[in-house]
C-alpha cells in the first residue's frame, strides 16, 4: 500500500539519490517496482573520489557534515538473533531515521558532484558505475544454482584426503604435533627438520610458516609441499564446499552473492557471501569447486566468456609497444612470440618449458618480479632469470618506458589513472622506506592496468544487460569473476547470445590492440570455463 503510492514516483524520470542505492533497488524488486531515471550513489562517489577511505554513511556523516547520525540498534536494539526487523517496527518509529537516510544523501550529492567534476572522474561515475548498480541488482536477484549433493560427497572425500596427509605429515616429521598449529609446525620445521639457516619469526617470537615461506622452502623437504595442499585442503573444505550449502537461499534454492563495487581500490568488483573471485582454480581440488554450480534446469546449460590476456592487451596498448601490439594485431600466441625473441629461437623451436617460462615473465613485469622472485617461480635459475627479464625489456623496449613513466607521473601528481580516468592515488610514492616506496611503485605501474581491465569488463555488462532485455532474451547474466563473466543460457537462444556477447565484450572500448572474448559452455561452470 505505502510501496504503491512511491510507485509512480520510483518509475519516473527523475534523478535518484541514495546511498548504497543497489539495495534499495534490490528491495524494490522484490515488490515489482523497477527504478527508471539516473542514480547517484553517495557511497559510489565517495569511493570514486577517495579510494582508500572507508564510504559507509555514518563516517561520511561525520567527516564531511559533522554529524552524528540516529544509530539503526537505537531502533532494531542490538545485532544478534533478537534483534528486530524493518518490518516488525512502525512506519512512525522508524520516520527519523529514514528522513535523516535521504537529508544526509542528499547533503552528500550536493559535495561530491563537483568533487567528481574537480577529481576528473565523474565520466567513471555517470558513464560506468552508475549504470551498473541495476545490472548487478538483478544478477544478485537471479542467483546461481548449486549441486547441494554433489558439494556434500566432496566435502566426505575432501575431510578423508585431509586425514590421510595428516597422517603422512606427522611420519615425516617423525613425531606427533598438531599440523594446524603455527607454532608447533614451526618447531618441526626449523627446530626438528632445521629446513632454513635463518628462520623468520613473527611478532609474538615464534616462527614464521605463512604460506610465502613455505613457498621459499617448497624444494627443500618433501613434507613442505605436503603441509602446502592440507592447508589449501582444509580452506578449501570449511571456505566453500561446506560453506556453499550453508548460503543456499530458502525460498529461491540458489546462491545470491553480494557484488561490491566501493572495496577493490583498483576499480575491480569484489563478492562476499561467498567471495566467488577466491575460489582456487591453480589446483584440481578447487577446480571441483567450480562443477558444483549448475544452469536452473534441463532447459538452460551455463556459459563462461572471459577476455583472453586482457592485462596483457591493456599494457601493450598503454605503453604503445609496437613489438607486442603487432603480435597481438598478428594474432600470434604472446607467450610463444616472447619466449621466442627473450630465448631467442625460432617460434617454432620453443619448447613448452620456454612458453610457461616466458608466461610467468609475461604476466611476473608489471607486477615487480625481480630475477629472485622469477627463479622461485620457475626452474630457471637466478642468473637465468636475470637474463630472461633482460631479454625481456630488450624485446619489448616500450614496456620499460612505460614502468618508468608511470611511476614519474605518480611523484608528480599523486596517482596514476586507467584508461577511462578512474585514479589510484598513491601517498607513499616517496616514502623514505624502501619497502614501502617499492609496493606503490609496483601499484604505479600495475593499478592502471587492473583498472582498465575492470573498466573494460563493466562497460561489457552494462552493454550486454541492455541487448539481452532489449531482445528480450530469457537467458541471464549471472555472475562476474575477474575477467570472466557467467550466464545461464537457454538452449533455444544459445548461439544468439555467443555471438551477442563476444560480439558486446569485444568491442567495449576501442584500444590499439583487440580484445578477444572466448566462449565455453557445459553442464557446470567448470566445464563451461
């Protein structure tokens, strides 16, 4: 009734204010109410504009209105399972707070609009985030389906693996101790096994044994590589394939994540409820993770798209290397092309331990690997890794300029920007620690590249949203995972929508080297991928 007499007023043309507006869309939903005219999240533009701060009203309230806003227990009481509902409380009791919610978003509007104008990201605003909080609204509605069953016998096969390695483990070390201990894993190995010369320690003096180190010590004792899959075991087990059921709606017998678009200061989205983009797809235990999601029904089979090297595609356009943008014009395999000229052997000459080598360098750049860092990923030694990123820069020389340039532009301006305008700023660019002026160098250079790469894939669904409704398509988009989006697709309108999306997805900006979408289909995600 109260919903009803808004109706009108949700569906008009008019501009919509709000903060963390995707929940009040994805409320409206549920009642049949679909949200026309442009939105301004409040939340969205704070993040926008001040990446590394925290953007829930409260604190926004307080840093830029000085003010203290009505705490939502003074009405519900405390969190905890009696606390009250929405619902329960009377539209009256409720009338203050709810008309402080829209006087405070609007206060908000009226200072971060020209602030997004003044910061040079207010295109990002209108043109990109904007536009997609009711594309993700209605993938959150929509859901995901997941075979309850099937993650139920993993979680059996997963428990009975994990005791097996326990078992082999502790016959390694040679004693008993409990191996989900960090101290008395510690102990085995630096005391017992004595596996490293300087062990590190942490703060409280006990030793080290984070997932890095153990990494640094995987060759030097075979129980080292067997602490490294029970740990990914059991996090694998309590994380997703016990947890999964746990998330299954009720009423819908789907999974609904939550997609954040204010926590990844690099632009990309991120998803609680489960967190879909930590799902292990290195190791075949996780990749079973992925075959337990499944299409709706017998009438509908799941469809994977993701951008084939998209990060390499963005640099090779942002540095305007002539040597990588022609092997991608060319359609060559980037990896082959650069093992060849960094190893120095014909293309067809490479073997496949020079391709994965050159891989790691290809993708290791931007993100900072040294030489020490590249052997420890590969079987390369470090001298070996030294020339290969030598080799490297010697072949791709505007890759080199552009690291340098970005990090110049960053002590110059404070930040760095992706393609479409959205800033990173980096306050530690001149840090007298070394540690620390190294980790925003790397983000000088590697920030604008994952950011572009978000903003890549976002105009995509924003435009792949609009053709699906617009042919009235009864196929949905259902999630996005790094560069990869997820469909449940009816068979009858299968083809349709391949062609629809490669088609959306690569020409979503235009750059001086193409994206490539890829498509795949099965009877779950993982075969879909």
């Amino acid at each position: 009734e109260w919903l009803m007499a808004f109706k009108t007023f949700w569906e008009s043309a008019g501009e919509k204010i709000g903060q963390n507006i995707k929940y009040d869309l994805s409320v409206l939903m549920n009642y049949g109410v679909e949200v026309k005219g442009p939105l301004f999240d409040t939340m969205i533009a704070h993040y926008l504009i001040q990446p590394d701060m925290r953007h829930n009203m409260d604190i926004l309230a307080e840093t830029y209105l000085n003010y203290e806003t009505i705490s939502i227990e003074s009405i519900l009481g405390k969190k905890g399972k009696n606390q009250k509902n929405m619902r329960d409380i009377e539209p009256a009791a409720v009338l203050d707070y709810a008309a402080e919610d829209a006087d405070i978003t609007f206060q908000l509007k009226q200072l971060f609009e020209p602030k997004l104008a003044e910061t040079g990201v207010d295109k990002v605003f209108h043109n990109i985030e904007m536009p997609l909080v009711p594309v993700l609204a209605r993938m959150e509605r929509e859901g995901i389906k997941v075979d309850v069953d099937a993650l139920n016998t993993y979680s059996g096969e997963l428990g009975e693996i994990i005791v097996r390695l326990e078992r082999e483990i502790i016959e390694m070390a040679g004693r008993p101790f409990n191996v989900g201990s960090p101290r008395q894993l510690g102990e085995v190995l630096f005391d017992d096994l004595k596996l490293s010369d300087k062990p590190k320690k942490t703060k409280t003096g006990q030793y080290a044994t984070s997932e890095a180190i153990l990494e640094g010590l995987r060759k030097s004792h075979p129980i080292i590589e067997h602490i490294l899959n029970f740990r990914e075991l059991k996090k694998l087990k309590s994380t997703y394939v016990d947890a999964l059921p746990e998330l299954v709606h009720v009423k819908t017998g789907r999974i609904h994540t939550s997609f954040n678009q204010t926590v990844a200061a690099t632009g990309r989205l991120s998803s609680t409820n489960p967190n879909l983009q930590n799902i292990p797809i290195r190791t075949e235990n996780g990749r079973k993770v992925r075959a337990m999601f499944v299409p709706a029904n017998d009438e509908h089979i799941l469809m994977a798209a993701d951008y084939s090297q998209i990060e390499l595609r963005v640099i090779a356009a942002l540095a305007g290397d002539e040597a990588m943008i022609s092997a991608f014009k060319n359609g060559e395999d980037i990896h082959r092309a650069t093992a060849a000229k960094v190893f120095e052997v014909a293309p067809e000459e490479v073997t496949r331990e020079q391709r994965s080598n050159a891989k790691t360098v290809n993708f290791g750049i931007v993100y900072g690997v040294s030489a020490f860092g590249l052997s420890q990923q590969t079987d390369m030694s470090r001298k070996e890794a030294k020339a290969a990123i030598d080799g490297y820069f010697r072949t791709y020389p505007g890759i080199k300029e552009y690291m340098d340039k970005q990090v110049a532009v960053a002590r110059e301006k404070g930040y760095v920007e992706t393609i479409t305008g959205r800033r990173r700023y980096l306050k530690d660019i001149d840090s007298r620690n070394a540690v620390v002026r190294g980790h925003s160098e790397r983000n000088a250079v590697n920030a604008p590249i994952q950011g572009s790469a978000a903003d890549i894939i976002k105009l995509a669904m924003i435009e792949l949203d609009r053709a699906m409704r617009d042919a009235n398509m009864k196929s949905k988009m259902l999630l996005q995972v790094h560069d990869e989006l997820v469909f449940d697709a009816r068979i009858e309108e299968l083809e349709a929508l391949k062609s629809l999306v490669i088609e959306k997805m690569e020409a979503a900006v235009s750059l001086a080297v193409p994206m490539v979408a890829e498509v795949g289909t099965g009877a779950n995600w993982l075969e879909a991928h």
